[in-house]
C-alpha cells in the first residue's frame, strides 16, 4: 500500500458532475488501501471570472487583495470535493493552504513555498481520511493569504508529496500523458512511459504544456517520483523519474518541444567593447521582458550584430526600448521578425551519440527550412525557424529520429 499525492486541475473538477467522477476515482484507491492526499485547483474558468471581478472594480488590483479573492476559487472546490467523498462513506476533511500550513514568503501572487507543517495531514492519514487541499495557496509569516502564481497547484501537490515523503504525486489533467510531441501536429505521436526529470524540465521550458517547470524542478530536486495521468480514461500515463543507468538503450531524443510564441530583434552594427551586451539587455530587462535565445556575430569592422528573442506579446515594447539602445550606442539599425517559432529535439541521450545536430539540421534542410538561430545544451538542440514552416518541421523531425516508434532512434 502507499501514500499517494494525487492532484486534479481546473478541467478535472470543472463541473459538479466531474467533482463527483473524481470522487469516485479517489475512493477506489483508498479501499485498495492506499493513503490519498488530494490537491486540488478552482473549477475552469473560475479563476477568470474572479480576475474580471476585480478588474471591474480597480484598474490595477493590489496583490495581496487579489490573493485573498482568487484563493477562494479553490476554497469551493475543496469542500465540494470533500463532501462527494462523505457521500461515499469516504471519510475526508478539507483544507486551504493557511490551515496546512503551507508557509510562504511575502511575494504576493508568485510566492514561494518555504515549510510545510505535515503533522494535521498525518494525523488525518492515521484516522483513516483523505485529506483534500487547496492548491496555489499559502500564508507568509505575518497571516496573509499567499499564491503560488501560474501552474501553482502542480507546485503544492508536488511540495506535499515532498513533505509527507509520499511514494508518488500523480497529477491528473486532461491528457493521458507525456508525448514524443504534440498529437495534434503529428498523428503518430507516442505516449512515453518514462521520461527523466531533466528531459521533462527541458520540455516544459521550450514549449510543452503537459507541465509547469516549476513544479518538474521541485520534484527533480527533492526526487518526488511525477506521474501524469489522464482525469477522464484509465491508463499508466507517463512516470517522470531519474534518469536511470540501467537503461540500456536510452534514445537519442525522447521528444520535441515547440514554441509559437516567439519574436526576434536584431541590433546590427554595435561597437564591439565592453559593456555593450550589458547595455542592450539591461533595458530589457529592467522591462521586465525576459529573453530566450541570444546570438553575437563580430565582424571584421570591429562591430557586433546582436539577436536575441522574446515573447511575442513582448515584441513592439522590446522593439521600442532597442530603438533608444541604438541611439546611445550608434549602432546601425535595429530589425525584428514576430513570425518565427522555435522547434527544439530533446533527450539525454544526446550525451552519448555523436551526430545529432548533423541529423536535425539534414531532416531540415531536406524540407528547405531555413534555420535562423541556433542554442544548445547538454540534452538538447534548439533552433528558430519561420513560423509557416513549424508543423512541417516537427513531423520531418519526427520521422527522422523515429519517434513513432517504442524507443524511438538509439
């Protein structure tokens, strides 16, 4: 028998009907024998419509009143919840984030967890009951209601399951599991079974949206075995774990991620000196824009051309505040380009086989996609092409690497 933290998002619970079906899943395990700590998130949309009631009020809410009201989208939830559990004979008992205890700091709608207090929750587990928590909260040190921010309940059940030392945290959402890329751009994408923490970080960074990397890296560093399942079919979804030694054959890459969102800028002509680099991000940054990929060509006049990319919702203010960087540095030109898309392969494997790069770059090539830019790291290859050019892209990816098939290229 084991303890298990089992989180069901927005989707899951999004109506009473689903509330009831999750119930229904919850109690099967508990007469298996299992212990069950569920978290939970506010029922779809919910979240939104309380957004739009403060913003009806106040143009620019205070965070810490936008806390308190967002955190009751999960408040309902949780009761709900609770008591279609009592209705099964089920024995359960509901909880926010404060009355767990899930300490936080002070930063009011992107706190951080700090400590959790298990004993209410041990306690609760010995008497036989499943405990039900609301996800995305906490409480700082002075009383205040706290969030987590975007993909914050995730970030709570994988924080639970870390404190209570729980044998797994399965997270159920509306997909049966992690796949070698998106099963809407390439028919023959495959379910995998496994994949590594580092792969699936890599994944949920450049575009997948199985996962928020933030609750992957919780699990990664405090080894909390992460399983995603589908809320609404059977099935043993996708375990993400260490990467394991005795795996003989690891493939060459296990997925392909891929990010429309993306928008380039380019600053051409920059005085090749120190401090220049400083004085093209720093703005940016100071915007609070962040960027992804960078790339610097000197050339033989002894000036730089300077790419790098942003959001796309980034695009015109990141485009606007270069502008002035030009100005103060007599650089050339400023250009940019908001139909791009970055594809990226990812794998460990990549660490033990020469030629990947040379294989991605020919399956591209055989297509006549240009690439843009390009950005490595030890488990993956990333590259920015034209936007028109991404499905086509991703299915000649994988095909070349053989992702359709069990184990895919090794």
């Amino acid at each position: 028998m084991a303890l298990l933290v089992q989180k069901f998002g927005g989707t899951s619970v999004g109506s009473t009907d689903r509330i009831e079906a999750v119930a229904e899943k919850i109690s099967r395990f508990r007469k298996e024998g299992h212990d069950v700590v569920v978290v939970v998130s506010a029922m779809s949309g919910e979240t939104n419509r309380l957004i739009a009631l403060a913003e009806a009020i106040m143009d620019e809410p205070t965070p810490r009143e936008m806390d308190v009201l967002v955190s009751t989208g999960e408040q309902v939830t949780i009761a709900l919840l609770a008591m279609a559990l009592q209705k099964r004979n089920c024995e359960a008992r509901s909880y926010t984030g404060a009355q767990v205890r899930i300490l936080t700091d002070s930063a009011h709608t992107k706190a951080r967890i700090r400590q959790i207090d298990e004993q209410r929750m041990r306690e609760d587990l010995t008497a036989g009951r499943v405990v039900v928590v609301a996800g995305f909260q906490g409480m700082d040190e002075q009383g205040n209601i706290t969030t987590l921010g975007r993909g914050g309940s995730d970030t709570t059940a994988v924080a639970l399951a870390a404190a209570l030392k729980a044998d797994e945290c399965q997270i159920y959402t509306d997909v049966d599991g992690v796949y070698t890329t998106d099963p809407r751009v390439v028919d023959s994408a495959r379910r995998l079974d496994r994949i590594t923490f580092e792969e699936m970080m890599e994944m949920a960074s450049l575009g997948s949206k199985v996962l928020q990397i933030r609750a992957v890296e919780f699990a990664g560093k405090y080894n909390v075995p992460l399983r995603v399942l589908s809320s609404f079919e059977e099935g043993g979804g996708t375990l993400i774990t260490l990467e394991d030694d005795n795996v003989m054959e690891q493939p060459v890459v296990s997925g392909i991620a891929f990010n429309r969102d993306e928008a380039k800028l380019t600053i051409s002509g920059v005085p090749d000196t120190p401090g220049s680099a400083l004085r093209i991000l720093k703005p940016i940054s100071n915007a609070n824009i962040e960027v992804d990929m960078i790339v610097q060509n000197v050339g033989a006049d002894n000036r730089t051309d300077f790419t790098f990319t942003v959001h796309r919702n980034d695009f015109r203010r990141a485009k606007e505040i270069l502008e002035r960087a030009a100005t103060e540095l007599k650089a050339r030109e400023v250009s940019g380009d908001s139909k791009i898309a970055k594809v990226s392969i990812v794998g460990v494997g990549m660490r033990s086989h020469a030629g990947v790069a040379t294989k991605m770059f020919e399956a591209l090539s055989d297509e006549g996609i240009n690439i843009k830019m390009i950005s490595t790291s030890e488990i993956k290859i990333s590259v920015v092409i034209d936007e028109k050019y991404l499905e086509l892209a991703v299915r000649a990816l994988h095909s070349a690497f053989e992702l359709d098939k069990p184990g895919g290229e090794v």
